[in-house]
C-alpha cells in the first residue's frame, strides 16, 4: 500500500506556502446576519467588494459566446507578451538569481512562456467548439494497453515539432472510454457555455510563476467558473505583472487577484459565496482546509478533533475542492549498454530533474532507481555525482528549505553534499530509503536506490517498488536506451500502463508535461479527501478532454547530433512496419541539449528566445536562437 506524503521536521506545510485555516481566524459574516465584526476591517470588506464583482461577472461570463471567448485568449496572448521580460526578470530576481546568472531562463520557461502556449492552445480549442467540431477533430486515436483510447495530443503543429523537436506526447483515457465518447465530451463545460459555475477560489503555488495563472484558465474554461485568484506571498512581487497581464480576465469581472497570508485564505476558503476551492500546494495544507487545523501538528487537542472528524468522514470544508500535491517523484534508469556520452547526458538529465528551480519543484525527480546488477552502475552514478557538482550554484530559496537540508543531513550523515553544502545526493538502502520514500524534500535532496535484476526483470521491479513505497502519484520518469526498448518490446509499453502517476516520461522529464498545455497535469485517478495523496482532479489539459487518466510523454534518448544515427534507423522498413504495434521513445531529434538542462551553456538565452518567438513569431530572430542552441 503506497504511503502518504510526509514533510520534514515541520508541523506546518512545508512546501509552498498556502494558508491554513486557524482558529483564530475571524470571516466577515454573510450580508444580513445579526452578528457584527467587533471592528471593521478593510481586508475582509474588500474580499466581499471582489466577492460582490465576481457575481456581477460570473452573471456575464455566461453570455460571453465562444468565439467570443477565443478572442479573449488572444487579447491574453497580448498582454501576458506585454509583460513577460518584467514577469521572467521579477521572478529571477526573487529567488536569487540576478541579471547574468546562466539559470535564469528557468524563469522565462515556466514562467510567460508556460501561460503563452497555454492560452494559445485554449484558443484552438475554443476555435474548434465555435465551429460546431470536436477539440480531438484532426487529433489521432489509438489503443493503448489495458482497453484504453489514447490520443496523441502534441506536436499539434510544425513549430512544436521544430521547436520541441522528438518530443511526443498522448493523453490516456480511463478503462472502459471509448474514442466515441471521448470526442463527444471532450469540451467539459465549453459544451455549454451559457450554464454558470460560480466564483472558484483558487489558493495559487509559492514556487512556479505560471500556476496561478494556469489554474485560473482552467477553472474558467473547464468549468464557467470566474476566480478569486489568492497569491501565495512568495509571487507577492509579482502582484502587479500579474494584475497588467490578466487585465482582459479582470476588467470584465472574471478574475480578482488578492495577497496576503492564512487568514485571507481561511476567510476565502469558508465564504459561502465560494462554490469551489482549487489549491496547489502540500498535503497537510489540503488536511487542514478540509478536516481542520491541528492535522499533523503538535496540538493534540486540534490534531485529535481533525483525525475524528476524517474517520467519521465530517469535513470541515463543505464545498467541493479540487488540489495538486506533489509527490516523491521516481526515476527509473533501466540498465542497458550506453556509450560515455549516454552516461554524462543522462546524469545531466536526472540532474536537472532535480536541481531545476532549486529543487523547489512538486516534480523534481527525488529517487533514482538503479539496477545493482547493471555493470555501468558505478560508471553512471560517478557522472551523475559530476553533474550535481558541475550544475551552476544558486540560493536554496524557498522558506524553510534549510530546515529540510538540515534534516536530511541528520538522516543521513554519510551523504554527499557539494562544496557549499547545498545540495545532496544519499545512496540508501532498504533500510535507511524510508524518508527518501515518504517525505517530499521540495529542495536539493536526491536519493540513489538499488534494486536487483537486468531487462525486465529489473523494470518491473522499478515500477512496483515506485507504485507500493513511493509516496504520491503526480509523476514518474523512466531512461531506456533504443537497443533495450527494442528488446523488451511490448513489455515497455506493459510497464508504462503499470506505472500509477498521472504523468509519465519516458527518456524526458515530467517537467515537459506541465509545459505543454494539450497534455492533463495531475495525480492518478483515485485519490479522495480522506486519502489525497497528490491530489484530485487535473490542470491544464487545453484540448478539455474528460475522463483522463494519465498523460505520457516521450522523448529522444540522445541529443543532437548523436540522433542522426537513430534517425536513420527509424525510417528502415523494420522499424516503419513495427509502429503500429507500439510506440517508442527511441526517436532522433535536430534538438540539441534543451535549453531546460542545468548544465546548458546557452540555456538563458534559448529559453528567452523560445519564449520570445511565442510572443510574437519572429522567424529570422528565431534563427538566431536556434543557433544559441546548438552551442548548448
């Protein structure tokens, strides 16, 4: 049985900052009610004055056409490029990162990138719908195992696949949905637009500057609901970029953006003229909304009356809530015969999984898992000990993530940090791996686990040891050369359906699907409050597609130029008959290093470049980028 996610030595959340509910905390009282505040307090009057102009635009949103509606995305497109060198640059600079510094592209990526392609790619949808067509008309069906439909969501046009080039990526319906039912639902509530959903609260990350606004986009679109949008004080720099940028969702009474602390949150979350609450953010922030404060803490009194309250099944939160939680997040390297170059590429690549945002990520890679049997083993975790050290240095900065390095040294006092001490890599075993399993770091802790067993065996392994002792089910990241894919055969594919995570990368990180706004984002089916795990419900998922499961992702083993060879090969008749059997990731790319590695040389500037032609499809400046690329 999967355990649930714990957090290090803190009785509070310890990942992003969303506010809990205390007992303290005081709600203005709903209009015509006797009670009376013993003073009034302009924070809450104002709540209610958004509050008051949500209803107004809830009202109208209902009679915005979709075509309508697709020209708002574009007016977003506008706006969010108005702003993205201020939005990419406040973001660096709040988390350390100052001008010059080799990482700060992680900001232009996850940042107006992330929201640009997303809003472009509702359009489409939105486009589609006003046309009286299916989102999945022109998007290709298939069998995946199990008796599951597939559809393959991305590239959806040739600049995805220049851009993001042998990069693949298939949304996965649940057992038992047919391409019939998929097509015909797929819209949610875009299918009938004029039924209003309510004002939606959405309680926004503290860590990647793209989710609040993306979780916004999908409770309106997803679900006709206009959103109280409250930040989490650590975007509170970004107030204003946020505020310029979703002008179009703002003016019209589609959106209020509120700061400040827990109990703004807690007044929020228990307002009754909030029908629905999404949060990202950690498990025990989600227990303690929803069952009450006190759960994992240090109060008895609290913890107990919430422990009570969850067996006997008595919420707290009366309304629906919908949440991403993060995880303890598997990679699993399957043992084959790779070249010196394979072994320093893929140690860049877990790496990264890692180190990308500091750590600070609710995808970060935290447990690789290798064969003790592979020969190269040794060769491998010796590059991977070199990447860690040669990734650029930047501040840990997320609140409290000393205390999380502090525990892990506790933990674990052989570990290996680098110079400064932080960051740090633990090779466990059976007997000292639990918190690596159970406890999401959400900073620079990555553990090295052994399982025995070559090929099949081996994976298999992997895949029940990441489904029974890992924590959470947001995602998980397989590496597979193409000599050992084509091996195992269909025994891959078997793997991939046996994997329980609501994302999937193979020879790719998960990262990958949170970027791409056609792919689903979020936990395995069947989480519930009692037990949420990583969460309920999915983000995202621009073409609006009902009933997901998963999404997987696929990508090239090896970067350019060492893909030609592979390249080549995929086009024998062998191969090209064999397709349609099973897919594979063993593709070639004309993409270089991507600009997302920690070790990329021109990763800044790439990911400025992307970002920029996305804003304004400038193809000779494009050029110009492309070749920073291939000097990665």
């Amino acid at each position: 049985m999967r355990r649930g996610v714990a957090h290090v030595g803190l009785t509070t959340p310890t990942r992003r900052s969303a506010p809990v509910p205390t007992a303290k905390t005081t709600t203005k009282p709903p209009r015509g009610a006797k009670a009376a505040l013993a003073a009034p307090d302009p924070v809450l009057d104002q709540i209610e004055a958004d509050l008051d102009a949500l209803e107004r635009g809830a009202a109208a949103w209902a009679h915005v056409t979709r075509e309508q509606r697709a020209r708002l995305m574009k007016a977003l497109h506008a706006t969010v490029s108005a702003v993205a060198e201020e939005w990419a640059d406040t973001a660096s600079t709040s988390k350390g990162l100052e001008p010059g510094h080799p990482l700060r592209g992680e900001e232009w990526l996850s940042g107006p990138y992330a929201v640009l392609v997303a809003v472009d790619a509702y359009r489409a949808t939105l486009e589609k719908l006003a046309a009286d067509l299916s989102p999945l008309d022109g998007v290709k069906t298939d069998a995946a195992p199990g008796g599951r439909v597939r559809a393959h969501v991305f590239p959806q046009n040739p600049v995805d696949a220049l851009l993001l080039s042998g990069f693949t990526g298939e949304v996965w319906f649940q057992p038992g949905v047919t391409e019939d039912e998929a097509r015909r639902t797929a819209g949610l509530a875009q299918l009938h637009p004029t039924t209003p959903g309510g004002i939606g609260l959405v309680l926004g990350a503290g860590n990647v500057t793209s989710i609040p606004v993306l979780d916004v986009l999908y409770e309106l679109l997803a679900h006709n609901r206009v959103v109280i949008l409250k930040i989490n004080p650590t975007q509170d720099p970004l107030l204003s970029v946020f505020q310029r940028a979703l002008a179009p969702l703002i003016e019209p009474g589609f959106l209020r953006i509120v700061a400040g602390g827990g109990s703004v949150g807690a007044a929020l979350t228990t307002n009754r003229r909030v029908a629905h609450v999404h949060i990202t953010g950690a498990a025990a922030t989600f227990d303690a909304i929803v069952w009450g404060p006190g759960t994992g803490g240090t109060s008895s009194g609290t913890a107990g009356a919430s422990a009570r309250r969850r067996r006997e099944n008595r919420p707290l939160l009366k309304k629906p809530i919908t949440a991403e939680l993060g995880g303890v997040s598997p990679i699993i390297v399957v043992p084959g015969r790779w070249t010196k170059a394979d072994l320093r590429f893929q140690a860049e690549h877990v790496a990264t999984m890692r180190l990308q945002n500091s750590g600070h990520n609710c995808i970060a890679g935290q447990v690789v898992i290798v064969s003790s049997d592979w020969p190269q083993r040794e060769a491998f975790l010796g590059e991977l000990r070199a990447a860690y050290d040669r990734a650029p240095e930047r501040p840990v900065w997320y609140p409290r993530s000393d205390e999380k390095l502090d525990a892990a040294a506790s933990a674990h006092p052989s570990a290996r940090w680098n110079a400064s001490r932080t960051r740090v890599i633990v090779e466990a075993d059976a007997a000292s791996a639990a918190d690596l399993e159970t406890t999401e770091y959400f900073s620079p802790v990555l553990g090295v686990v052994s399982l025995r067993g070559n090929g099949q065996e081996f994976l298999d392994a992997a895949v029940e040891y990441a489904n029974e002792r890992l924590a959470g089910t947001l995602g998980a990241n397989v590496l597979i050369d193409p000599a050992t894919m084509d091996a195992l055969g269909d025994g891959v594919e078997r793997a991939i359906a046996d994997l329980r995570y609501g994302s999937i990368a193979i020879n790719a990180w998960t990262a990958f699907g949170f970027l791409t706004p056609t792919l689903t984002w979020g936990a395995f089916p069947g989480s519930t409050p009692a037990d949420v795990e990583s969460g309920i419900g999915v983000v995202h998922n621009a073409l609006l597609l009902d009933r997901v499961e998963r999404s997987v992702v696929r990508g090239p083993f090896r970067p350019f130029p060492r893909s030609v060879p592979l390249m080549i090969r995929s086009l024998s008749p062998s191969r090209l008959l064999g397709r349609s059997r099973r897919l594979s990731p063993a593709k070639g790319t004309v993409l270089p290093k991507p600009p997302w590695f920690v070790t990329a040389r021109t990763g800044a500037t790439v990911s400025e470049g992307f970002t920029r032609f996305r804003m304004d499809g400038d193809w000779v400046r494009l050029a110009g980028t492309l070749v920073q690329a291939f000097r990665a």
